[in-house]
C-alpha cells in the first residue's frame, strides 16, 4: 500500500511540474517575412546567386563544347593528341567543379554572404525571443517552422507577432 501510494504522489508531482512550464511557439518563416531586410538580404542572395550560376554553368560549358570537339576528332587524332585533349577536358571539367565549390561549398562566397546578411537578423530575432521568454517565463520557444513534429498547436501559445513587435515591425 505504501509503494501505491508512493507511486501515486510521484505521479501527480510530475503533471504538476508538468503543468506548471510554460512553453511557446514562434514561426521563424512567418517572423523573416515580414521583416524587409531579411527580404532585401535574400533578394541580393538570390541575385548573386544567379551570377554565380551562370559562371560556373560557363565553364561547364567550356567543358562540353571539348568534348564534344574531341568526339568528333577523335578518329583523326594521334594516340598523344587523344591524351593530350582528354587532359585538357578533365581540366576544365575540373575548373567547373572547383568553381562550383569556391562559390556554393560550405566556405563557398554563398555561405559567406548569407552568414554576413542573414545572421544579423536572425540574432535579432533570437535576442527578441530571449528577451520576451525572460519576460513572460516561458521555459521553450519552439520554432513551429523547423518542428516537423508539431501536429497541432494552440494559436494562444504563438508569440511570433509580438517578436515581431520587439524588433519594432507591427503587422
């Protein structure tokens, strides 16, 4: 009987505690949408983006139009100007690829732009949640855009707006 009830009060201690933290939800998409910097920063993204495509999809060009030079010389051509064209087509098959990488790798010119136009915002809207979190108790914020688990979600508990208001955006 002891164990029971001990068993019982350990149980309803922990829906207290439960109850007891306050969570709430933000959208980060939501909130970055209506902040017109973070739309100028990914316009400008967009932008460079772009130009850098079509630099690297030059070079691949450059690539295939010696292959396809080569494919059509190639009966004609010595065994040495074979290798020495196939060399040249690796060559520039490579300069593609490593274009490619200096711009969009993972310390590409892309990834450096967006941490140098993004990251400020999203600091700012991280310090606004920081802050309204202090303010009103609440022991998660959880972002509803990146929890794919989130089935359902009380509108209550959503505090994207007044984020929104913190960082001086009404909407």
């Amino acid at each position: 009987m002891k164990r029971f009830l001990l068993v019982v009060g350990c149980c309803m201690a922990c829906v207290l505690m439960a109850n007891a933290q306050k969570f709430a939800l933000i959208d980060m998409e939501y909130i970055m949408e209506n902040i017109p910097a973070y739309q100028k920063a990914n316009e400008e993204l967009n932008t460079l983006s772009q130009q850098y495509q079509k630099m690297v999809e030059a070079k691949a060009k450059e690539a295939e139009t010696l292959y396809q030079a080569y494919q059509k010389a190639s009966t004609s051509l010595s065994n040495a100007q074979r290798t020495q064209k196939e060399e040249a087509i690796v060559a520039k098959e490579k300069e593609a690829a490593e274009l490619r990488k200096k711009y969009f790798g993972p310390e590409g010119e892309m990834a450096k732009k967006q941490e140098e136009l993004i990251a400020p915002i999203q600091d700012q809207i991280y310090e606004a949640v920081k802050q309204i979190s202090l303010q009103k108790g609440y022991e998660a914020v959880i972002d509803r855009a990146s929890a794919t688990s989130i089935i359902f979600a009380s509108p209550r508990i959503d505090i994207s707006n007044e984020v929104l208001s913190k960082l001086g955006y009404s909407n």
